[in-house]
C-alpha cells in the first residue's frame, strides 16, 4: 500500500464548524490522505479504476453493465423508486403496475430504480446508500432540471433519510472546501478547509474499517443472502472511490481549483424535491432525526409516511432498537410537511395466512409478510391505500380542501389490529 502522508495545514488555526453528524472531532489531527505521499497518482488511478467519484456506477459502466442513465425534459419530474434491504437487486422489487400508479400520482415522466448494499441489516451499508443515493439520483435530477420523487420501502426509508443527513453535511463541507479554495493557504479558511477533509477522511476509513471488520455470510441458504459478498465487495469499492473523491478535493485546493465543489455545491442547492412516500419504514435509533435533515425537509414539497399497525418486520426492528416513531416528525423539521397514515390488509386482501398460530401474522407468514411489502406489488393496495392519501395531503400542502372525490376516496381509519402471533419467530 502506498505511504501516506499527513495533509498540509496552515500555520493559522482555523474555526470549526461544529456539529457535523459523522464528522468527529478533528482539531490537531494530521489524518493521513490517500495519494499524499510517493506515488500518489498510481494509487488515486487505482481507486478511480476502482470506483472513482460515483463508485460502483463507474466500475460497472466500466464492465458494460450499468443500467441506462436516466432522462427527462427539465421541467418535468423524475421518480426514483427505493429498494428495502433485503433482495433489492429484484427488477420486480416493486411491481410495473404500482410504478405506473406512482407515476400517475405524481406526474412523474421518467423513473429509476435505485439498488444499494443489501444483503445484511447493516446501518453501515445504508447511511453509504444514502450519499450514493445522493450522487445516483439527486444531482443528476439537479442536472438534467427535473424535480425528484422519492418512493422507498421498509429500508429505503431510512436510506432516504440517510441522504438528507449528507445533503446538510455537504452543502458545509463543500462549502468550506470552496472557500479554503479561494484563500490564501495562510488563511483560516484554507485550514476550514483542510479540517473538513481530513474529518471526512476519518469517517470513511471509520466506515470501511467497520464493513472489512463484518460478516456478511449469514443465512447462506436464502437467495438474497448468497449475494452478499458480492454487495460487500460492492460497498468496499464505493468506499474506495469516496475515498479518492476526497483525495482530488484535497488536490483541488491546493491547486486553488474550487471548480468541481462549486458545480455540486450549484446542483445541490438548485434540487427541485418533490413528494417522498415512505412505506413500512422502521425507523431506528442508528438513523439520522429529523433535525439533522434541514435542507432536505426544506426543499420536499411533502413527505407521506404509510405504516401498518400489525407488519411483523417493523414490529421486530423496533423491538431491537425501540419503538423511534416518525423521525422525520420530530426534532426541528417543518412539521406540516409530514404526514402520517396508517393501513393494513382488510379481511380478504392479500394472501391466507398460516393456521399455526406460532407463525400466523409473523415474518414467516405469507400474510405477514404482505402486510409490509404487499403496497410495492399490489396495485389495486397502492390504489387504495397511497394514492387518495396522497392527493389529499398535496391538496392541503397546497392551502387548499381536498376536492370531493378526494375527500370520498380518503382511506377509512385502519382496521383494528390482527392478533399479534403468540411465538415470534427467533
């Protein structure tokens, strides 16, 4: 491996921005920088070879197997639907038929599905899904001028919330960065800028330590779970090419360049967010709060938050990590931007459940396990339970009562909860 070096920092101490989620405290720290030292330009090739700026997106346009890079008219909207944790490599994760309600729901012309580091449970994996989500899908909206909608499940929830974490993380750090750019290197802002890169140094060795170090090898036997290290391999390389990012910033500034920052920072700050619908999230304490995502739930025209009272899979989540709510209701978002429904399978949708009642209702259950996922291919369910929902929460985002038929198609209350199994599964 090659030496690497300390980053250069100023004689003058700089003032911190304190605060940063994930950042640490890095006063004093002379973090070594890949590509610092001898033979930096081999080892930065190497990772660009190995990711690069977008990580596996390069590496797979690079093997001919990227899917094709989405398009649309500016002015019109984008839909990017976004996978749960597990099997999220499926093509018919959600089905044609809820996409195409999903598009009508939201006057989106184009859409994307959005594939991440599934496999395990890992916190790790989807707080990097949410900045990869971040350079995937929102800046490229950014670029082409289309407003960007979001539909996740389960996970996707919480990947969504990872990346309006980053998106207030980088607007600083890119920031900073540009303004060290632009001063002398004497200057406290040329050391603001070198501390913001070596405190994002720290916290992507941190995280690639923290996936080298794991096992992902579980469960062998499920499908999904075989491919898991594959997405390891995946997420290491995403890493590595965060990780060269970091490393050309770093030669931009001592170049005097800010030219890369200040075309993301100009993207970042003109996304257009539309309407994100959440469905069946488990919102855990390792996840960003609501706070944390100010730019984010400013720049949403609304978030929708569907949960079902009874799904097995949320129930057991938040047994491990607490019942967290809606984090995105909480802390210092605006409010009235989020809102919160409740459904569930009404007697006769979905599948016949399990007679045994030390599985009926639980995640090994066919009905329990509709009642969190069955919204992503059930599109008379999506009808019926998202779509009226929705449209009366944009009509009230809107200053204005839902129109009648609205107000008619309005989902009833949820129907009282099912049984809860009297043995969960271990």
């Amino acid at each position: 491996m090659t030496e690497r070096a300390p980053l250069a920092v100023a004689p003058q101490a700089a003032t911190r921005r304190e605060g940063m989620r994930g950042d640490g405290d890095v006063a004093g720290s002379p973090l070594p920088v890949v590509g610092s030292g001898p033979g930096a330009a081999t080892h930065l090739g190497a990772l660009m070879a190995a990711g690069g700026n977008l990580g596996m997106v390069q590496l797979k346009e690079a093997e001919g197997e990227a899917p094709p890079a989405a398009s649309g008219a500016p002015g019109t909207e984008h839909t990017t639907f976004v996978k749960g944790t597990f099997s999220n490599d499926d093509p018919g994760y959600y089905s044609d038929d809820v996409k195409g309600q999903a598009h009508d729901l939201l006057g989106s012309t184009s859409g994307s599905d959005f594939e991440y580091f599934g496999g395990p449970n890992d916190e790790t994996a989807r707080a990097v899904a949410g900045r990869k989500l971040y350079q995937e899908e929102a800046l490229p909206a950014a670029e082409r001028g289309q407003k960007l909608n979001l539909v996740a499940h389960s996970h996707g929830g919480n990947v969504v919330g990872e990346m309006g974490a980053h998106m207030d993380e980088q607007e600083g750090y890119l920031g900073d960065v540009q303004a060290g750019a632009r001063a002398p290197k004497d200057s406290p802002e040329f050391a603001q800028g070198v501390q913001r890169l070596e405190a994002r140094l720290a916290k992507l060795l941190a995280e690639k330590a923290k996936v080298e170090a794991a096992d992902w090898s579980f469960s062998a036997e499920n499908a999904a779970h075989k491919r898991s290290g594959a997405k390891k391999a995946e997420l290491l390389a995403y890493l590595d090419g965060e990780i060269a990012t970091v490393e050309r910033h770093h030669q931009a500034l001592l170049a005097c360049d800010d030219s890369e920052v200040a075309r993301e920072l100009e993207l970042l700050r003109s996304l257009d967010l539309g309407d994100v619908i959440l469905l069946n999230t488990p919102y855990m304490d390792e996840h960003p709060e609501a706070d944390e995502q100010g730019t984010f739930m400013e720049k949403a025209d609304g978030v929708h938050d569907f949960q079902n009272p009874v799904d097995p899979v949320v129930a057991a989540a938040h047994e491990r990590s607490g019942d967290q709510g809606n984090r995105l209701a909480e802390g210092g978002a605006p409010r009235d931007k989020v809102h919160e429904h409740e459904w569930t399978l009404a007697e006769g949708e979905g599948p016949t459940g399990n007679p045994d009642p030390n599985v009926a209702g639980g995640i090994f259950d066919p009905r329990g396990r509709a009642q969190h996922g069955a919204l992503t291919d059930d599109a008379a369910l999506f009808e019926k339970n998202v779509v009226p929902a929705v449209r009366a929460d944009q009509a009230q985002d809107a200053g204005k009562a839902p129109t009648a038929p609205e107000a008619a198609a309005a989902p009833a209350p949820a129907a009282a909860a099912e049984p809860e199994a009297k043995k969960k599964p271990s």
